[in-house]
C-alpha cells in the first residue's frame, strides 16, 4: 500500500463540517481548523460554522480520481484532520478524513458540554476496507433457518429508527455498543465499504446489498438469539465495517436516500437475503457481490438490478419493507409543491414550524394546509439547511429528512432521548 504524497494531489474534493450539540442541535460560531493528517500542526485554514451549524464548503487537494476507479496499491483519497472548539464544548479532533476527488466529504462533529480538567475527544478513521487490510467475511448460508424452537422472529420487514452496532468481533466484550440511526449506519457502512467516485447504479447496488444484509440481521435476530444485545457487528469477518464518527459522502448520502427501503429478496422466502459481498481483488467470492466488479460493470453502463443478478442470480429481486419505525407520517405516494392542498401539506407545514426554531433560518408559516409561496421558500430553505436538492418540491427525499429532523427536534422539546 502506497500512501499518496502531498505533490501528487493534482484533483480537488470538498468537505463540509457540522458541529452538532450531544441534542442534535446545531452549534453556531465553532471554530474549525483543517490540516494534513500527515501534518496536523500545519493549518491549512480556519472556518466557522453558521446558524445552522455548517462551515462553508470547502476544496481541498485529493490524489487523482482513477485511484478510486480501479484496483490501485495508491491510496485514493486524503486524509485529512481537524479540530473544532466552540465556546461552552469540549475541543474534538477528527483525524483521518477522507477526501476523493470530485466528492463532496460531509463530516458531522458531536460536542459535550465543557467539563474542567476533560482532554479533548480524539476520532480516527482507519483506512477504507477497500484500501486497508481487513479480515473476509466468514461465509454464511444467504437464508437462516426460521423454525428453530424458542427463536424469536420479527413477523414482519420493519425498517427500524436505530440499530445498534457492537464496535468489534461479537466475542468482544470490552468493545462498545452504539445505537446508530439506521440511514446513518447504512451511509456509514456504504462510505466505509465502496467509493463514492463509482457510477450511481454500481453505488445503489451496493448499497442494496449492505441494506438486505442488515434487514436479515434485525428480521432474523440473530445476535439476539444467540444471547447477544446488539443487532450488527462493525467487525468485517462477522458483518459489514462501521466506523464512529466518520464522515461519508454527498454522493452516498442522496443514493442511500433513494433506496432506505427497499431490500433483496428470493421467490416465496419472506426474509431479506443474507448477501454477502468481497472486495473481487484480494479476496474472491463466487455467487456473492464483488466489489469493483460491481464499479466496472456500473461503468459497462448495466443499471442496479443487472449488477445485483450478474453475482447472486437471476431469481434475486428488489422488495420494500411494509414500515418504517420512526416515522411520523409516512410518504404519501405523490410529491407536494405549488398547488397542492390537503392535510399532507398541513403536516409538513407544521413540521417545518417545530424545525424552524431550532433552525432559524427556517421562515415560520401558517398552517392553511395549501402549498404556496411561502411554504415553498420555507421547503427550498430547509432543502439548502440540510444539504437536499433545492427545487423547493417534497418528494421522497424531502418528506423523509423532514420527518428525521422534526423527529428530533421535538424529542429534544419533550425531554426525551
């Protein structure tokens, strides 16, 4: 493994920083400083963040991008580490951060409240699975046995609000449990897993197979048959990587959003399939999804389904899950912009109102249930916030981070964790 010199940074990526209260809250006027990882006493430059908790976006030097597009011993992307302090927090230093060409980086930063005498949180991200070494995945049957007396079995595919994550092999007892929203986990494992340079279609069906993966694990409680109190492992030989506090990518983000419902299923078998996956170049995995066999044939130009079919057959096929945990209001199958009238535009304008007074920039409304103007600005503002398509419209994408926020915001206004 090569690891990229500064001088051969000839592409540039982005990377944008969110500090962020224990509360989900966002932390204005924190102080970001950036440097190489290599080189963290060298600033490169300082930002702030806003109101809404964000630095500007920034670009920053990454190696070229056909590092990321094909099997290379050449690290392709930057490490990058900061170090964030705002008055009233403990300081936190992130190092590792990964930058590809051509990407947008999205790092979010979670900051305790000062306490005297506390060293400052330190986070490292260790290498990308596609870059590192890590353990194979032990092969598993891709379809658990159900019937097995006492075992319990959810009777139903449920996308859940959290799944929790033990950091380390399942044996592990000193290793920490954490309870990981699932979109979060899910875009966590995807920019742990694969690069988010690859063509769209290979990146979605990836991250179908790290979702049916996960949907077989919280179907078929399977650690938690075993005795265990945790739903997935981060260890690569058991499950899939995750790392704490890492950034993903812009690219990932959207894709995942696409996609948190849906699974991989088999003619007349009600589980989410097992499906494993390799990296296709230092270990081999017939019948399960290799990894850069995946970015190339998403380069041939075959879509999603066709990469998922070419590694685990022609009888696989894509299944939505019947509910997400959660949720307030789920999507109602149509999206809303000027025009639309009804108790669905109520509800998002009451939504946008509990949101808007943590986030300020957010303009109130009155909830008239007709979709306006001023609901319109109100949406394309909260679209900008939170780093969505800015077509002031609530498709799928808007409608679910919508619920996500207000989710938050209003456990937070009730005292609940």
């Amino acid at each position: 493994m090569i690891r990229t010199a500064q001088t051969e940074m000839v592409d540039t990526g982005s990377l944008q920083i969110t500090a962020l209260s224990e509360q989900n809250l966002p932390i204005e006027n924190a102080t970001v400083d950036i440097s190489y990882t290599g080189d963290p006493d060298s600033i490169l430059e300082e930002v702030q963040t806003g109101s809404s908790g964000k630095t500007e976006i920034l670009e920053l030097n990454a190696p070229p991008i056909e590092y990321s597009l094909a099997p290379s011993e050449t690290m392709p992307y930057a490490e990058y580490t900061i170090r964030i302090t705002a008055p009233g927090y403990e300081p936190v230093v992130v190092s590792g951060i990964e930058v590809l060409s051509t990407q947008l980086a999205l790092q979010n930063v979670k900051m305790r409240p000062l306490e005297a005498g506390e060293l400052p949180d330190t986070i490292t991200i260790p290498d990308h699975t596609l870059y590192g070494i890590y353990p194979p995945k032990i092969a598993e049957d891709e379809i658990k046995p159900v019937n097995v007396s006492g075992e319990i079995v959810l009777d139903q595919v449920v996308v859940p609000e959290y799944v929790v994550v033990h950091n380390g092999t399942p044996r592990d007892t000193s290793a920490g449990n954490y309870y990981v929203r699932y979109k979060d986990y899910i875009k966590n494992v995807a920019s742990c897993e694969i690069y988010a340079t690859w063509p769209y279609e290979s990146l979605i069906a990836n991250i179908l197979a790290i979702q049916s993966f996960t949907m077989n694990r919280i179907y078929t409680e399977w650690y938690r048959n075993k005795g265990y109190n945790f739903t997935i492992t981060s260890s690569t030989a058991f499950d899939q990587k995750w790392v704490y506090g890492r950034n993903i990518f812009d690219s990932i983000d959207q894709a995942v959003d696409d996609v948190f419902l849906n699974y991989l299923s088999r003619p007349n078998v009600r589980q989410p399939i097992l499906t494993q996956y390799c990296d296709g170049r230092r270990v081999q995995c017939p019948q399960w999804l290799s990894q850069w066999g995946s970015a190339e044939l998403g380069e041939q130009g075959y879509d999603a389904l066709s990469i998922i079919r070419n590694y685990y057959g022609d009888s696989m096929y894509v299944n939505m899950a019947e509910e997400v945990s959660g949720v307030p209001e789920s999507y109602p199958g149509f999206p809303l912009s000027i025009g639309s009238v009804g108790s669905d535009v109520m509800k998002i304008q009451e939504q946008l109102n509990a949101i808007s007074n943590n986030y300020p920039l957010i303009p109130k409304l009155t909830p008239d249930g007709i979709f306006g103007e001023q609901t319109q600005e109100a949406v394309r503002t909260f679209q900008s916030v939170f780093g969505l398509a800015r077509d002031g419209i609530v498709g799928p994408r808007t409608w679910y981070r919508i619920q996500d926020i207000y989710v938050a915001v209003t456990r937070l206004a009730e005292n609940i964790p």
